[in-house]
C-alpha cells in the first residue's frame, strides 16, 4: 500500500509539474507573435486561409462535422460481409474536442477513418456525413490527420522537420520572414521549443521523447492550420505525464477554433476531464454521446454508478468490455475468485446484459435525442465551403526540397550508405588482393572473367542491404502522401537525385580500388567504363530494391524477394552457363535479355579483353588475342559495342525508376478498385447463392396440397 502511495503520489507530483509547464507554456505563447491568444484564427492563420481560399474571408472558417445512420460493413474473403459500425450519429464542433472511447474491436478507429474518408476498399459506408451542412468529400487542408504510428525522419531535429514540411506546402510566393514566423510559432504552440533542436532519433541516435515525437506528428499536420484535425490514439505509449501534455496541447489547439476528434484507448482521470464529448461503442452500436462530464450521471441513471475512488474511464469501458466476461469465467473456474462485491452491479449481471440495458437506454434518452436534433439543425444550415486545396507549394519547390531533405538524412543515416561504402571498400580490396595484378598469362583468361563475374554479380548484390532504409522512406512517404503534402512523381525524381552522389561516391572509389589493384585492361577511357558500368549496376539494383519497397513493405520479405530476383539474374548472365548454352525458351528470351548481368558482363568483358593478346598453353604457340577469347571462350558478339551494352544499363534505370513510379500508383489508385470491385463481387454472389437456396427449400404446403386429393370422401 505504501509503494502504491508513492506511485500515485510521484505521478500526480509529475502531473503537476506539467501543468505548471503548460502554464508557463501559455504565458509565453502569449507573448509570441505567431501564435494566437484568442481561439479566433491568428492572423497569419487568416492570411493563409485568404490565400487558400481565393475568396473574401468572411470571419467563420470553422468545421462542423455531423453524421447520421452512419453503417459501415466489410466484406469478408469468404463474401460474407460483417457490420462494424451500426446506425452512428453524432456531431463535432468548432471549438471543441470529442473523444471516441471503446474497448478494443468496439470500431472507433473504424468510424474515424470513416468520418476522415480513409475506409479500406472492402469496407462499405451507407449514410450521411456533413461538413458545414454539405455533403463534401475532406480535402487535404482543410481536414488533417495523425496517424498512431509516428513515421518520421529520424536524423532531421524537431526544427529541420518543421520546417522542411512548411516549405513542402506553404506557397512559393510567401515570403521566408512568414513561412519562419510559422513554423517558430507552431513549435511554440506544440511546446516543443526545448527541443527544436534535437533530433527524432532512430537506430543510433538518440532523440526525444516519445511525448515529444507524438506532439512532433501534429505540429507537422496543423501548420496549413485545418480547422478539423483527426488524431488515432495519440496518447497510446505515452506515460500519464506526457498524455496529459499531448491532451492539453490538442485542448489549446480545439480552443483556437478547430474541430478535434481522437480515438482515445483507456485515459486517466486528468486527461478525460480535457475532453468536451465523450463518444462510447461497444461492439460498433452508441452506448452515449454527449458532454463527457455528464456521462457519469448517465451510467448512474442506467443503473451503473461508477464507484467512488474508480477512474470513470475505467469504469465506463468496464461496463462494455465483453472480455471480463472471460476473465470472470476463468478466474471462478480456477477458484482464484472466490469472494464477490455486493456494492457493484456488475458482479451481478453479466457484461453483454449491461451492454444491451446501455444501448436501450441510450435509445429512450434525451441525449440521443439531443444528438439527433443538432445533427438535422447542422444539416439545415449550409456553412463555408472547406476546399484548402492541399499542398499550395509548386511541383519545382516539392522536388528541390525533397532531393535536399533526402540528401541530408542519407548524410546522417550511417545505415544508409556510409556503411556500405566501407562494406565495398573492404570487399574490393579483397578482390583486388586476390586477383592481385592478374596479367596476361594463360590462366588469367578465366581469372579476368571471375573476377568481372564477381563483381558485377555479387558485389552489385550487396545494394539490397539498403533495403530497410528504403522500407523507412516509403513509410514517411505514405504518411505525407496520405495528407497531400507532395505528389509521387516529385517523390521519385528526388530520391533519384539525392542517392546519386552517394553512388557515385561508393562506386568509384571502390571501383578504382578494384581497378588498379587487378590492373584491368589499361587506359583511362577503359577505366571509365568500368567504374561507369558498376555504377549503373548498383543503380539499378537500388532502382529495383525501391520498386520492390513500394509494395512490400516487410524488411525480410522485401529482401528476400530482392535476393530472389537478382539470383535468377545471375544464372542467365552468360558466366554459369554459357550464353549459346542458355535454354532458349524463357531463359535466352526473354530471361537473359532482362537480367541486367547480362549487358554489364557482356560490356566489361569487351571492355577488358578488346585490344589484349594472351599467352598459349605452351609457349611454342601462338598467343591468343581477347578478340579470339570473347567469341570462342565466353560466346560474346565482338561486332556490337561495349558503349551500347552501357547505354542498355543506363536505360534499365529509367524502366525501373518508371516501374517504382507506376507501382506507387497503381497501389495508390488500381489496388483500391481492384479489392473493392472483388468485394462487391463476393457479396454479390454470396447474395446470389442465399437467393437461390430459398427458392430451392422445399415447402411442406406443396406436399400436403398435392396428396389432399388422394385422401377418402370419407375423411376432411
């Protein structure tokens, strides 16, 4: 008793302390000239929204958000379907934060990516949503939303990724002095100032705070100021003191004017007196919606007071968790439990009754009927048309400052290519050692061609080792992505230009190491190839990785797969198995054509044995010329240029970075329709099939109608 003391003693002492923070906090948000003390919209908030919204600013941008008879079912890949959210409704206000509340599979992450439009393709939603009493599908900026997961880049500090997503969006005719004052004053907002200047963290770096990269997550999606943010569970992992802090913080940002819903797991008292409404599912039907102060009165009018000493969100979420139940019915079955409290009505009855008493009640009360007398007063009343736009910055200004943000963390990510340049270094001085001055002896034919096969093959093969950090750029891509902030084809072209000096970097040094360590064919135009021809074997490599990247995004999948490919590759590359050797269906054509060992061991081969004459076996015969070589030996057509066995490389970077953009797409836009034109396919033959067994059951009547003639005059 005495250690639980302490506990909540030190966490009430550390709760204190943060709002003690916070105050000082608001006093110095008061004094910023970024930052508005009013809820009404700052004035640089208002120049935005003028901008954006290329009409006359009228005062009243806020969002009023109501749905009604809300129903979302999914279809199953059997083609049954299954109703997650039944007949919901409810509204959200300027001014105000409403927290969705249930136990785990109860749908309030399922009716927030349903009110915010990001329901999955086999998810199917009947009834009305209003924005502003219209019915308008969310843009980009005028509705945001943080995502559970804080997909951010680790290398870049608080400040750097602030302001990178600020030039990413605000318009290119703001001036700097503006966009400065913007971002310094939403790291005032979020309480971030005492660490702008740290870095997220990742690997091998250590960061802030996981309060911190939470409130780091918002400050990213409220600088275009959306007056409706969505947020998924923004306080899960964090501890009471930095919840509260999180919570306080999206209290300010409500008070401002802006209309905030979050997904809220299981709170603690201090952070459910910051919500202004309190949204309760269980099992995807309303248990209460209204003022979240009132709920306890509710519980206690339904039969359920919430017991002194109990944290009514703990008591509220154990009135409609079908899981104590279970708990119950172990603990009793073990003869752990053997003594009950009479003063809880919930030993009483079991938890799927208390649901359903709830939901009834809930029905026959006046806070439904409240709610659904606001909704149709919003539905009547046509508001401001929210349509923000997305990103306001130009296609030129997404790429440089993407390329420049990308090129910073791989300057930082030791992982990313640092360790794999000394990884190259140490390799080809292996191979350099080994092959140490090859000459031109007799056994130097095969020596050449070895090494030429080993690097080309699997020195080139280490590149997928870049395939988790990849894997991290497509999450922070898919996130940002998801809220407008750039295009994919601005993605692509900057994450091309920025691996670039990396890769030439990695290849030249290791390819001239390799180089004059072998003392390959001399000469400088026959040294560029080499290093030339490595460089885009790598590229490609990485080309594919990303393409791969896009789809998969399991770090031992996606290299699995990498490896799989670049195997099969290498079997069709003309050194294990001679070209003219090579099965002609499917491996010669197309296999051999595709694999990009082919073209750089068919280039290097020319490149290093054109020109040279080899010693006999016995020194009575003539020499041998690499000409001679590559057509007996290694089966290579002397007549077609090594430059253009260079310029297929080169254009095998161009297929595959398109390939990784037209992937990106088709998972963005033909995925979707896809999954959701077979799930409407399944249901629809499942329906088919329930059809057809009714019309095939067959009916007593009809045997009693046909044998009633047959029986006696006699009998009725």
């Amino acid at each position: 008793m005495n250690k639980a003391g302490a506990g909540t003693a030190k966490e009430a002492a550390a709760v204190g302390q943060v709002k003690a923070e916070l105050e000082d906090a608001g006093k110095a948000a008061g004094r910023a000239v970024a930052v508005a003390a009013a809820p009404a919209l700052s004035p640089l908030s208002e120049t935005l929204w003028r901008e954006k919204a290329a009409v006359e600013f009228l005062g009243d941008v806020s969002a009023r958000l109501a749905w009604r008879d809300l129903t979302v079912t999914v279809a199953l890949g059997s083609g049954d379907t299954q109703t997650v959210l039944e007949a919901l409704t409810g509204y959200a206000e300027p001014g105000t934060i409403t927290a969705l509340m249930g136990p785990s599979g109860s749908g309030k992450s399922t009716l927030l990516d349903a009110l915010a439009g990001r329901l999955a393709a086999n998810a199917f939603l009947s009834g009305t949503i209003l924005l502003n009493g219209r019915k308008a599908n969310l843009s980009f900026g005028a509705a945001a939303y943080v995502t559970q997961d804080d997909n951010l880049i680790g290398t870049l500090t608080v400040r750097e990724t602030i302001s990178y997503s600020a030039r990413l969006r605000l318009p290119d005719n703001m001036p700097m002095d503006e966009k400065r004052a913007l971002v310094e004053g939403t790291i005032v907002e979020m309480g971030l100032q005492d660490c702008a200047d740290t870095v997220i963290g990742n690997w091998h770096l250590r960061g802030v705070s996981g309060g911190e990269k939470r409130r780091v997550s918002i400050a990213l999606e409220i600088l275009m100021r959306p007056r409706l943010l969505f947020l998924d569970e923004p306080t899960s992992g964090l501890d009471s003191a930095s919840a509260f802090f999180v919570t306080q913080t999206l209290r300010g940002l409500a008070r401002d004017g802006r209309t905030v819903i979050a997904s809220i797991h299981q709170p603690s008292s201090e952070v459910f007196e910051l919500f202004d409404r309190l949204y309760l599912l269980s099992g995807g039907k309303t248990v209460y919606f209204g003022q979240a102060s009132e709920a306890c009165e509710f519980f206690a009018q339904a039969g359920f007071p919430c017991p002194p000493l109990r944290n009514p969100s703990d008591h509220f979420l154990r009135c409609i968790n079908r899981d104590f139940d279970k708990v119950k019915a172990t603990l009793k079955g073990s003869m752990k439990m053997r003594f009950e409290r009479s003063d809880d009505p919930l030993e009483h009855i079991t938890t799927s009754d208390a649901i359903r008493r709830l939901f009834s009640y809930y029905q026959h009360s006046q806070h439904y009927l409240t709610a659904r007398q606001k909704v149709d007063e919003m539905a009547r009343v046509k508001g401001t048309v929210l349509d923000a736009g997305g990103s306001q910055a130009s296609f030129g200004m997404q790429a440089v400052t993407l390329t420049k943000r990308s090129f910073v963390n791989m300057s930082r990510d030791f992982g990313y290519y640092w360790l794999r340049l000394v990884i190259y270094i140490v390799v080809t001085v292996c191979i350099g050692s080994i092959y140490l001055n090859v000459g031109t002896k007799y056994n130097s034919i095969l020596a050449r061609g070895a090494c030429a096969s080993f690097i080309f093959g699997f020195v080139t093969f280490m590149s997928i080792g870049g395939f988790p950090s990849f894997v991290e750029d497509m999450k922070v891509f898919q996130r940002e992505r998801l809220n407008g902030h750039y295009g994919v084809l601005a993605f692509v072209i900057s994450n091309t230009l920025s691996a670039m000096p990396f890769l030439i970097l990695i290849t030249f040094l290791s390819g001239t190491l390799c180089y004059f360590m072998v003392r390959l064919h001399p000469g400088f135009m026959h040294y560029l190839f080499f290093v030339l021809c490595l460089y885009a074997s790598v590229t490609v490599v990485e080309s594919l990785m990303m393409a791969i990247a896009s789809i998969i995004p399991n770090f031992l999948m996606g290299i699995i797969i990498g490896a799989g490919i670049q195997g099969i590759f290498m079997l069709v590359s003309g050194y294990f198995r001679l070209p003219h050797d090579i099965p002609k269906p499917f491996w010669r054509y197309p296999m051999s054509y595709i694999s990009f060992h082919y073209w750089a061991l068919q280039g290097q081969y020319q490149n290093d044995l054109v020109g040279l004459v080899f010693d006999n076996q016995d020194e009575e015969l003539p020499k041998i010329p690499g000409e001679y070589i590559l057509e007996n030996v290694f089966q290579i057509d002397v007549s077609r240029s090594k430059w253009l066995d260079l310029s297929v490389l080169f254009g095998m970077i161009v297929i595959y970075r398109l390939l990784f953009f037209a992937m990106i797409k088709v998972s963005e836009d033909v995925t979707p329709w896809v999954r959701g034109y077979i799930a409407r396919r399944r249901v629809q033959h499942r329906r088919r099939e329930a059809e057809l067994a009714m019309v095939r059951t067959p009916s007593l009547r009809g045997y009693v109608v046909d044998a009633a003639p047959e029986l006696p005059a006699d009998r009725p």
